[in-house]
C-alpha cells in the first residue's frame, strides 16, 4: 500500500507548478493532483506540469469540482455541453500526468433532495464514464458531505448501476456526515476503491495525521482485514500546520503505522 499526499494539502502556500519538486523535497512518491482554476485545465500548462512529474505517481487528478460538475448533470444542453468543455480537459489533464482516476464529485446536494430518480442519474454517469474512458481514465466518484454521494447506500446503488465507476473515500467528509469510514468500505468492492483521503481530528479541529486521536492503527487494520491495496493520502487544509516538514512528519507517522501492522 502506498501512502502520499494530495496536492490540494499545500494550495495557498505553493502553486500547482512547484508541487512535484516540493513532493521530492518532502520524499514522498504518491500523491494526486488537485487543480484550480480553468487556466489550469488548459492544455499547455497541463503538459508542461506533466514534464515536472518525473517519477511520482499520480493516482488521480482532481479539479475545482464546483466549477463546472454540477452543470454537467444540468437539463438545460447548452450549459452541459459547455461544462463537458472542461470535463474533457481534466480527462486530458488525467492521461498527461499518468492518473488513473479523475476524483469526480458530481452534483451539489446541501438540501439532501428526496425522490432522486438513480437511474436517470446512473445513465448520466454512464455517459461521463464513456468520455473519460476513451483518455484511458475512470471517474471515481468521493463522497462529501454537500454532495450526493454523502452516504453508504448512495455508493451501494450507484456502483450496482454504474459497473466502471469507483470511489475515492474521504475520512473527514465521512464523519461530517455522520458516518465511519469502514461504512463506506463495507459497502465497496475492494477492487473499486481508487484512493482513500484521511485527516486527524482533536478537540473538534481536523489537522495533520499523528496530531490528532483518530485511530489510524484500526483503520489499516480494517483495510487489511479487507484486502483493500488503494493508496492512503493526506488530505488537509493548508491552515493546520505550520511548515512543510511538519507535513512530511505526519507522512512518516502514517507509514510507521501500517508498517507495525503489516509486521
């Protein structure tokens, strides 16, 4: 299993171009991309980003969802064809950085509608899993707490209806929803977990992992238990630490641990 950092770790206190070099300076080889803004999407800036790559491995890119996600499921055909402008330029971005997975968070959900009619919906899915496909990418929808993929049962009917999607679990947005991250596990086949995003939390903050009390040594136990291989990242905001070795601290935290339980 690999353990790494997601770009979206440092946004504010460096810019997308100066990643790769500062993932090396912090000797950490797995990590995915988080973009933006649209000039980032464009394709010379993706190209010249996928130069600095060298050896690291990008498990997935992921966008400014916000931007541009919603309107992709929108009724309206002008607004969606639009918005697959710059879906098809993030599957591009996947294929140029050597990403498997575009971290898709679809439509937003604050008022948790009621009568969603999934199959409508898993069609669509469908049609963007076809898009991305042909760049050699699979959309792996995460759960947020905003979106509709807050909770267990929407992943159980949403990956029985839509065979080539799959899911990137994030530990924060689950507890924020009212959820333990193994719920969601339970619930996704092993093989279709693309990537999972963790935090710690204390006295209410979440921050860097080893900073907090969530139990990290239970969760590589459950996915031992599971034979889940997806690649564990940080996922923090750039306020809850301080310095860059800070974060590559925590990095070595998360690996101390799973190494004692795989010993």
């Amino acid at each position: 299993m690999k353990i790494g950092i997601t770009t979206s770790t440092f946004f504010n206190n460096m810019a997308t171009e100066g990643m790769f070099d500062l993932l090396r300076n912090l000797r950490v080889d797995t990590t995915e991309v988080c973009l933006n803004t649209f000039s980032e999407y464009e394709k010379d800036y993706i190209d010249a980003l996928a130069a600095q790559r060298g050896s690291i491995d990008v498990v997935a890119v992921s966008p400014y969802s916000i931007q541009f996600e919603p309107q992709l499921f929108s009724p309206n055909m002008r607004v969606r064809n639009d918005a697959e402008v710059t879906f098809k330029k993030v599957c591009y971005a996947c294929f140029a950085l050597g990403a498997k997975y575009y971290t898709f968070r679809g439509p937003m959900d604050f008022a948790r509608s009621k009568g969603i009619d999934e199959a409508r919906l898993a069609q669509r899915y469908n049609q963007l899993a076809d898009i991305a496909s042909a760049y050699g990418v699979t959309l792996s929808i995460k759960n947020m707490r905003w979106n509709l993929a807050t909770t267990p049962v929407y992943y159980k009917q949403i990956l029985e209806l839509c065979p080539r999607i799959c899911a990137t679990l994030d530990l924060f947005n689950a507890e924020s929803a009212g959820y333990e991250l193994k719920e969601f596990m339970d619930i996704c086949p092993p093989d279709r977990i693309s990537l999972i995003e963790v935090a710690d939390v204390a006295k209410g903050e979440w921050g860097l992992p080893g900073k907090g009390k969530y139990n990290f040594e239970r969760l590589f136990n459950e996915l031992e238990k599971r034979k889940i291989v997806a690649p564990v990242l940080i996922e923090v905001r750039s306020n809850s630490y301080t310095d860059f070795p800070e974060v590559k601290e925590s990095v070595e935290y998360l690996k101390s641990v799973y190494n004692s339980v795989k010993s």
